[in-house]
C-alpha cells in the first residue's frame, strides 16, 4: 500500500493542472482598460500543454489550494523565499519563467512545485532546515521539476484520463489539504489506483532529474551542493525515527538508498566557483518561523531555535519577538533598534520594528518607522504593506493609494487585495472597495462568493454614477462567470 500512497500527491498535482483555469489578475489603475481574460480548453490537442497554458493553469490550482490550507501570512519571510528562487531561477532554466511562493502555516516538512511556476514551502520547512543551503536544496530541486516540465510531460502519459476520475483527484486533494488526510488520499486512490501504481517508476525518474538539475543550480548560484544530500539523509533519518508517518516531503518525493548514492555522486563532482557566506537572514527568518508554529509556547521556539550554531544575533532577535508577544513592547523595540544598528543592511530588521510598533497600536511610529525605511530602501514590499496598513488608522486616502500601487506589483496576493478593499471603504470609495474584496475572494478559490461581490459592487458603481468602476467590474464580472463554468465541469 505504501507505493501508491507515494505517488498520489505528485499525480493528483497533476491532475488538477489539467483540470484547473484561472482569470487574470485585475489592475487598479482606474482607467484601466480590461485585458485578455481567455481560458484554456479543458483537453489538449497535443501531447503537453503550453507555457501560457501551464500558467493560468498553476494559478489556478493555487486558487484551490489556498481555499483549503492555511497560509502562512508573513511579508518579511515571502520575500526572502522570493529572493532565493529569484537567485535560483537563472541557473535552472526557468529564466523567463514567472514564479508564484505561496507559504504554507503548517509544522509538517514540505515543500512542491505546480505548473507554471507556483512553488510552495511550508513554515516546517525551516524549522527543519538547520541550515540555509539546506533549505536552498528543496527550492532548488522543486525548479528542477518546473524546468524539466514533470508535470506537463506526466500530462503526455496521462492523455486517457477521464474528466469524472480528475475530478475525483481534485476532490481528494482538496479532502488533503483541508486535514483530511489519508481521507483525502483515499478519494484519490479508489478513483485511479491502477494508473497510479502505472505511474510510480515515472515519477521516480522524474525525482532523479530533478535532483541533478537542483544540484546543478545550487553550484552555479554559490551553494554548497553537499548540502541536498545532508537534507535528504536528514529527511530518512526522520522518517525511520517516526516509522509509519513519514514527512509530507517524502511522500511525494521518496528517497532511495540508489537515490541517495547518485545524489552524493553528483555532488561530489561539481564545485562551487563562488561560495557564499551564511546568509543571516535565514536564520532571522527561520526565528519567525519557529515563533509562527510555536506560538502558543514561544519557549519551545527560542529552545529549538539555540540548537546548533545557531548566530546570537538570531537569537536576540527571536527574544525581541517574544518580549513583543508578551506585551513587553519597548524592551523589544529596543533590542530591534539595536541589532538594526549593528546590521544596517538587513531591511527585515527595521521592517521588524515597525511590524511590532503596529501590532502594538503605536500607528504613527509604525508610519514613521516605515516611512523612514522607504527612504533608504524605496519598494521594500513588506514595509510598503506595513505603511499602507498603518495609514488605514490615519490617513485611508493615502493608504488607498499605497495599497493600490502595491496591488499592481502584487497582483496575485490576496492579503493586499483585502487591504485595499479596507482602504477603499475607508476613503469612501465604496463600489471600488466591493471589487478589491472580488478579487480577493477569487484570489483564494471562492469564485461563487466573489461573482456575489461584484453584483454588489455593480449597484454601487450604477447608484454613484461612477462609470469607470462598473466597467471594469462588468469586465470581471464576465471573466468570472467563465472561470466558474470551467470549474463546473469537474
């Protein structure tokens, strides 16, 4: 039974990238003039599916995705994954592809990659990851699958499948995610066992290559490729201590004694021209993540977080974030100012102090504080999203113009579309606050509440006169009503 349960996850993925459209992303210039909101066809006439094709696709499987799993909502530490794929990207042959991190509030190991670029790490990840060329080697070889198009070319075997048995898979993945568990994995394999079981040597073949392209990538960027067979004997060592419940990574991605050696092998033949330093953003980031799943027993996070040669700096930081937990909020900005002064080119740490002046409800040093670090680091996304909140308790108009300008650059994240939707009330800009609430619904999967939304932002629009708004929100209203039909299929 083991061998399925292996293979299900990366088929399932599969099969939703088939199964799955998505509209494009609106734009909040108010001008703005709608684009191309196309859909794909639900089959294909050839034997893999498009780029342009695997995106919206990937999109849209993340839409589903997040509907049912928690997401892990932490500005500061998406944009340091963001950065290591960013850093990756060039080495892997996904040059001009356009990536989409979505983080994943979950203790479980894990991380995957979905067509068209969506790449998803769980907080566990770090928490396990004691190292960042560890962390490095799973981003790394998640690339690996998008460049060698594991899932379009899984697509090409899988012609055959039904609608009726995607659908299925759909369902148990969504069953999964949701904590269903081996519920879920169970709709799944009642619906195609055979065609899985016909699959797993495929997909083994594909961890390989993945590896050696992650390998390859983790070199050339400047990291130590040692460091991916370190994760992976890591990883068994984990999952022979817990038996039967192996990591989340290791269902979907198995490993072998053969896997393991060959890994090694490649390793040991590639050299690093330029070794990089230990970045001590890692283990900054690797605190928060620790603090996001320990947070009801911050101890255990500063505990887990001593093991090791974990840097002090690290560590007086952590300590800041739990004295802020506790109330204890000057103690901790202190000690951030601190370390902001000893390390002034670390823009998380200042983003840090002024993410705890806010949650604390000190609006205007929040503002400054992100304000002043705007100055010196212009576009920094995590502090343009903390201003842009603060100034909701201040100045709505001149959040919404924040928020705005943010939604452009961010189109696909739905905590800004939600800001913004907060901005616009505020600042009396009802039928466009209506549509930023839209597209944050569609954003996170529920489309039938989001094409209600727009019904309600088309009568404000109409009873305002306001004629730009009920464009674009007729627009959108169109692209929606396709989405869901396409989904309605399945």
């Amino acid at each position: 039974m083991a061998m399925p349960r292996i293979a299900i996850t990366c088929l399932a993925a599969c099969a939703l990238s088939l199964a799955l459209a998505q509209p494009t992303s609106a734009q909040w210039i108010d001008d703005q003039s709608g684009g191309d909101y196309g859909l794909p066809s639900l089959t294909s006439s050839g034997s893999q599916a498009i780029s342009g094709e695997e995106t919206r696709l990937g999109r849209a499987w993340l839409r589903q995705f997040r509907a049912r799993a928690p997401g892990w909502d932490d500005p500061i530490a998406q944009e340091y994954v963001e950065g290591l794929v960013t850093q990756l990207l060039p080495h892997s042959g996904l040059v001009d592809t356009n990536t989409l991190v979505t983080l994943v509030e979950s203790r479980m190991l894990n991380a995957f990659a979905v067509p068209g670029g969506v790449i998803g790490v769980n907080a566990g990840l770090f928490a396990f990851a004691d190292e960042e060329a560890a962390l490095i080697s799973v981003l790394a070889h998640e690339l690996g699958h998008l460049s060698q198009r594991h899932y379009s070319r899984g697509q090409a075997r899988a012609e055959q499948i039904q609608i009726p048995a995607m659908a299925a898979m759909l369902a148990g993945m969504l069953i999964a995610a949701g904590g269903g568990g081996d519920a879920g994995i169970g709709v799944a394999m009642g619906s195609q066992a055979a065609f899985i079981q016909d699959q797993l040597a495929y997909s083994r073949r594909f961890e390989q290559e993945a590896d050696r392209i992650g390998l390859q990538a983790m070199a050339q960027a400047g990291y130590d490729p040692q460091a991916m067979v370190r994760m992976f004997r890591a990883m068994q060592r984990m999952a022979n201590l817990q038996g039967g419940n192996p990591p989340e990574f290791l269902l979907t991605h198995p490993v072998t004694e053969s896997r393991l050696s060959d890994t090694q092998d490649r390793a040991g033949q590639l050299r690093v021209a330029r070794p990089r330093d230990e970045d001590l953003q890692y283990s900054l980031v690797r605190a928060r993540a620790l603090l996001t799943i320990h947070r009801r027993d911050p101890q255990q996070a500063a505990t887990r977080l001593a093991q090791g040669e974990t840097p002090e700096s690290a560590r007086r930081y952590l300590a800041a974030l739990i004295d802020a937990e506790r109330g204890n909020v000057d103690a901790a900005l202190r000690e951030l100012d601190a370390l902001a002064r000893e390390l002034p080119d670390l823009a998380l740490l200042p983003a840090s102090a002024a993410e705890v002046a806010f949650k604390a409800g000190r609006y205007d040093d929040a503002i400054e504080r992100s304000r002043r670090q705007l100055r010196l680091m212009p576009g920094h996304v995590p502090t343009t999203r903390l201003l842009g909140e603060a100034l909701l308790q201040r100045d709505p108009d001149e959040a919404w113009r924040v928020l705005r300008e943010l939604s452009e650059r961010r189109p696909e994240d739905p905590q800004v579309f939600t800001l913004l939707a907060e901005a616009a009330g505020r600042s009396d800009r009802e039928a466009w606050g209506h549509l930023a609430r839209a597209e944050q619904l569609q954003l996170t999967g529920r489309i039938d509440s989001a094409i209600r939304q727009l019904g309600v932002a088309k009568g404000v629009a109409e009873r305002e006169g306001d004629t730009t708004a009920a464009s674009r929100i007729e627009q959108r209203r169109k692209d929606f009503l396709g989405y869901r039909e396409t989904l309605e299929k399945f």
